[in-house]
C-alpha cells in the first residue's frame, strides 16, 4: 500500500491521470487549503464509467483519506471524493488509469 497526496484546492487533480497496475491498492489524500472544519466526506468509484466502490472519507485536519482502493482489473477508473467544508460541498476528482503487465 502506498499513501498518495494528490490534490490542494483543485476541482479536477492536475496531476491526474494516475498509473497503476492490477492489484495496486493506493491511499489517496486530498488536502483543502483555509482553515474549518471539514465533516461528512464520501467518495465514489467508477471503472469504465460504471460504478464500483463507494464509501466514506476518513478527515484529518484539513486532508480527507480514502481508505485502500483495491484495483483489481484493468481499466479507467474515476475517482470522485466529495466532502463538506465549512458548510461548502467541494467535490475533487482523479483519474485513474489501471494497467496490467504485457500488452493491454
């Protein structure tokens, strides 16, 4: 498992898309800059544009966690994480691309 950073304030991750191969279980954390409370984060997973995995987010502070994302087949995959801060519904979103050894 590995713990990923991934998002400050941005509505779509720039940093996305995200590559990983099958079998890959990757913590994603999204942080929000300012200062409040964050409450009642959820997340919800597409694969192929059909729904997957959904869930909620645990808060730290100002950084919201998923817990382990198990990606066990290959795919394109969207993750879309939506969270309350300071009465304010933020939605972030990832795209994740899932490979697998060889030729896909």
């Amino acid at each position: 498992m590995s713990n990923n950073t991934i998002a400050t304030n941005t509505v779509y991750v720039n940093e996305s898309p995200l590559v990983f191969l099958v079998g890959s279980a990757p913590i994603l954390n999204f942080n929000y800059l300012g200062s409040g409370t964050l409450t009642t984060g959820t997340y919800a997973l597409y694969r192929n544009k059909t729904s997957t995995a959904t869930g909620n987010l645990t808060i730290s502070g100002r950084t919201a966690v998923t817990p382990a994302i198990s990606l066990t087949l290959p795919g394109d995959y969207e993750l879309y994480a939506t969270i309350t801060d300071n009465s304010v519904v933020r939605v972030k979103a990832v795209r994740i691309m899932v490979r697998k050894l060889g030729v896909y």
